[in-house]
C-alpha cells in the first residue's frame, strides 16, 4: 500500500546543511582570495625595492673614485618613498667597501634590503665600463 503523502521538495535540515557547506566554501575562497592580493603586494613592493637598490648601486659605482658619495662614512638621500642609506669603508687605499640599505617609508612594514659591493680604487670606474661592454 501506498501512503498518501508524496515527498516533494527539501527539508529545512537540508537546506540549512546546505547553506552551511556553501558559506564555508566561500569564506575559505575570501581566504585564498585574501592571501593572494597580499602576497602580491608584497612581491611587488620587493621587485620595487630591488630596483632602486640596483639604480643607486649603480649610481655609486658609475660616480669617479673622488665623488662626495664615495668619501668614508655613512650617506643617506630620500627620493620618492625611499631612504636610501649606504656606508663606505676603506679597506685598503685601493678599495673600498659599500654597504647599501633601500628602506620604504610608505609601507606598513619597514623591508630592508641589504646588499655589499667591493670596489677598486685606482681604476674601478674604467672596469665596470668594460664589463658593461663600453671601452674607453
């Protein structure tokens, strides 16, 4: 025998299980969603980062061995959203050490990037031509 009564439709148990599966998906979609926007703020910050410490390394080792920017000691410049810090050692009268830190003032988290270059004194600035592929 039949009963009278055909099922038609969803119970609200399987409705609200429902609802609750999609809200999970979605809040870990928000997640992932999330990380990703930050993650790629933070690439790109440091991609930033690394191209003003090549622009003033290269800066400083293009300027003659007499520049201001050369002299022994700590130096610092601000361009834009950078502080640019770099200090100077004489290791020997022929070469010097740089030390040079790129700092963001405008991101939240202060990122710094470090890097040391070693130059030579006498005639450093015609052999960083020459490997650059310029001959004087």
């Amino acid at each position: 025998m039949k009963n009278g009564k055909s099922k038609s439709g969803f119970l609200l148990v399987e409705v609200l299980v429902g609802l609750a599966l999609v809200l999970i998906a979605a809040s870990a979609l928000g997640r992932i969603l999330q990380n990703t926007v930050h993650c790629g703020k933070t690439a790109s910050t440091r991609l930033q980062h690394d191209l003003a410490r090549n622009s003033w390394r290269n800066r400083l080792l293009s300027c003659g061995s007499d520049h201001p920017w050369l002299a022994a000691g700590k130096h610092s410049w601000e361009e834009g959203s950078w502080r640019i810090l770099w200090e100077i050692k004489m290791k020997s009268p022929e070469l010097r050490q740089i030390k040079l830190d790129v700092i963001g003032k405008d991101v939240s988290s202060t990122c710094r990037f470090h890097s040391s270059s070693y130059i030579h004194g006498s005639n450093w600035n015609q052999l960083t031509q020459s490997q650059s592929g310029r001959e004087e």
